[in-house]
C-alpha cells in the first residue's frame, strides 16, 4: 500500500510504499494483548512485601502460661491473628516477568502497527528535524498537523533538537526505532513514522 509523506511543516513530499506483511495484516486482539500483558508484567517492580513471623520485631517468649487461665493455647505475639503481628500468606518482592515467544512479540508489533493502519491513525514524516531546540515552535507544527496526542518513532539516531524540544509537549512521546513496541503505540493516538523508521522496520521484518 502506499501512503503519502508529509514534512513538519505540512507540505507533501512524495509517497512511501509500506509492506501489506507488516502494515496489512487483519489485526488480532488476542496476540496484541498477550504481548501488552507481557510488557506490564516486565515493567512492573514486584518489590512489595510484608513481614514474616521472622521479621517483626516482637518478643518470641510464651504470652502467657499454657493452662489454668481459661484462654486458648498461644505461643508467640508475632502470630498473625494478633495486633501488630506477622502477614499471613502475604507479598513477597519477586519478579512478575514471565516468558513470551519471540516469534509471538514480533507478531505483535505488526498486528499493533495494522490496527493503527486500519484505523488510519499513521502519519508518515519525511524526516524528524528540528531547527532548534523551542518547544513552542515544534507544538505549533504538531498543532498544524492535528497532532495533540502521538508517538514519533524515528531512524537509529534521533535528532537533538527534536527530542529536547518535544520533550516538554503533554501527550507526546520520541522513540529511535530500537525502542518501538506495542504498548506505547497503541497508549498514544496518532503514529507518526519517519521515512527513516519505515524502511528500518521493511529491513527488520524482511
């Protein structure tokens, strides 16, 4: 399919053929979720965690004697039933990662970058240059574009002055074309691609 190219500043430059094996496919929910719940789990920090019997700070001595007092048998205050007692069965710091074939991440990506052809949600920009570094200048370009909500993905190397400025714009985010994965592509509303990224991901998935 081909697509047109536009510059920052709203003027045409030309066409780019995109491949109907990455950007054609019939989108599936259930691989593009699979993938989402891969990345969360891998981002999340799993560092929550109670205190054991172990671990809490309280006499181990017999609370009081086993008979005669017409009360139930207990040992030590550091059981969980009592006041400032342990956690029974709770958190521990682990990790939350689990394993996903690389073959279904790679599936994912171009089933994530199909849904947001479908949905004509993909801008092409001929390349992602900023002549310096305002913010002010790049958000009224963006403004001119329709662009209030977005994920720029560029070539290897981002442009300095893009990034600094683009930085400070509210809903917008800048990845080099290492960093592109389902998630952020699908949390923002518009993918904008640099020339630069599309043939980067034609060679990637080739």
């Amino acid at each position: 399919m081909d697509l047109k190219v536009t510059t920052l500043d709203g003027k045409d430059a030309g066409k780019v053929s995109l491949s109907d094996a990455i950007f054609g496919l019939e989108p599936r929910e259930d691989i593009i979720a699979r993938v989402i719940r891969w990345q969360l789990a891998k981002k999340q920090q799993g560092t929550h965690q109670s205190l054991t019997r172990g671990e809490v700070a309280r006499t181990g001595s017999k609370m009081y004697k086993q008979k005669g007092t017409g009360r139930a048998r207990h040992h030590s205050a550091r059981a969980p039933q009592f006041r400032g007692g342990a956690k029974a069965h709770g958190p521990v710091s682990r990790s939350h990662a689990h394993d996903l074939p690389k073959q279904v991440r790679a599936l994912g990506l171009r089933h994530a970058l199909s849904a947001k052809i479908k949905a004509d949600d993909v801008i092409i920009i001929d390349d992602l240059v900023a002549k310096e570094a305002k913010t002010k200048a790049l958000a009224g370009a963006f403004a001119s574009l329709g662009l209030t909500n977005a994920l720029f993905i560029g070539g290897a190397e981002l442009d300095g002055n893009f990034k600094l400025a683009a930085r400070n714009i509210p809903n917008v985010d800048v990845l080099p074309i290492q960093g592109i994965n389902v998630y952020d592509i699908l949390r923002r509303g518009k993918l904008v691609l640099s020339k630069a990224a599309v043939e980067a991901l034609e060679e990637r998935f080739k």
